[in-house]
C-alpha cells in the first residue's frame, strides 16, 4: 500500500465550491439584506451539483456513479464493522458514505429548486417552511458526512479531508488513476458557472 492519487481535480475542485456555497447559501438565509447573496450562492450550489451529475458519469475512476454503487446491506455492513472498530477500508467512497453522497446531491437539488420557486414567489408561505426544512436537513446531511470522515480517519489512520486536498489516499499502483487527465474540464466548468451567477443575479 502506497500514496497514490484518487481524486481528480474537477472532483476535489467541486466539493470545495460546493462546501464554500453551501455554507454561504445557509448563513445568508435569514433578513433581506442578504438576499442578493443568498440566491446567487443557491445558484451556485445547483450550478456545482449539476456538474457533479456530469462529471459522475463522465469523470475518473472514482468520480463515477458506478465507483461507488453499493446495496444498503453493503452499507449497513460497513456501519456494522465501522461501530465495531474493523471497517474495511475503500479506496474511493465507501458503501456508507456513498449513500451520503447522493442524499446530498438529493437534497441539494430539492433545497435549491423549492429556493428558486420562493424567489420567483411561486407556491406560497409551506414552500418558504420546505425550503427552510430541506436545508436544515441537509445541514444535519452534513454533519452526518463529518462525523464518518472524522471516524473513519481515526480508523483507518488516513487524513481523509486532506485527501480531498491533495488527491491522494493509500492503495496500490493499479488503483491509481492518471494525472492530469481532467484537468481540461475546470476552466471551461467554473467559468460556466460564474457567467450562470451573473445570468440569474442580474
């Protein structure tokens, strides 16, 4: 076993937008003094999760759809080997924290979708009060997410946030993928992106 790299850019690039839009979207929720601010970062969460659709079906090894694929036996299996303290280890999502993955993509997309329907002032007052329980429950998705990047980290010894930094993660050579095969995708992606934000603000 040895470094070796599993995340692509594209694929750490996103999460961190993602988390930095998120966070931004949920402190700027309440009052209209930030309102302007609060839509732009929705859209930007939708934005990054779009491309997270894309690139899971597009994307490296790892990044794919099909990487992590697992039964809920498979995750209530790795749970079970987690609370014991002996989870297997993955080199690309495991089978709990997959399920984690698209419950965020799920609710990212129920959350900025119920958001845009407030905005645009279609439904009324229980779409506001969905909008606001969608969040907080993809908050506490979060938290849950946290929490198994925090546990599995101490068990299997491997810093799993910077991981998602560098890219690397133990495993063996044949497991690894190719550097820079993705990295045409950021620039035109990003950049998509930012000319969307200014679309919808504006």
């Amino acid at each position: 076993m040895k470094k070796i790299l599993v995340w692509d850019i594209p694929t750490r690039t996103g999460h961190w937008l993602l988390v930095t839009a998120f966070i931004l979207a949920f402190l700027t929720g309440d009052g209209e003094e930030w309102r302007l601010v609060h839509v732009a970062a929705g859209y930007a969460v939708a934005g990054i999760i779009a491309f997270r659709i894309f690139w899971g079906m597009a994307g490296t090894r790892y990044a794919r759809f099909t990487s992590f694929l697992f039964s809920p036996r498979a995750a209530f299996g790795y749970l079970g080997k987690l609370l014991k303290g002996k989870p297997d280890h993955w080199v690309g999502h495991n089978p709990a924290g997959s399920y984690a993955i698209y419950a965020l993509v799920l609710l990212g997309l129920a959350t900025t979708a119920s958001g845009f329907a407030v905005y645009a002032e279609i439904g009324g007052e229980w779409l506001e009060e969905a909008h606001d329980v969608l969040s907080y429950t993809m908050l506490g998705m979060v938290c849950f997410h946290l929490l198994g990047v925090i546990v599995s980290s101490r068990l299997h010894r491997e810093n799993l946030v910077r991981s998602m930094l560098d890219g690397y993660k133990r495993g063996k050579s044949e497991e690894a993928i190719e550097t820079g095969k993705s990295l045409w995708i950021v620039a035109p992606v990003l950049s998509a992106i930012l000319a969307s934000l200014l679309v919808f603000v504006t």
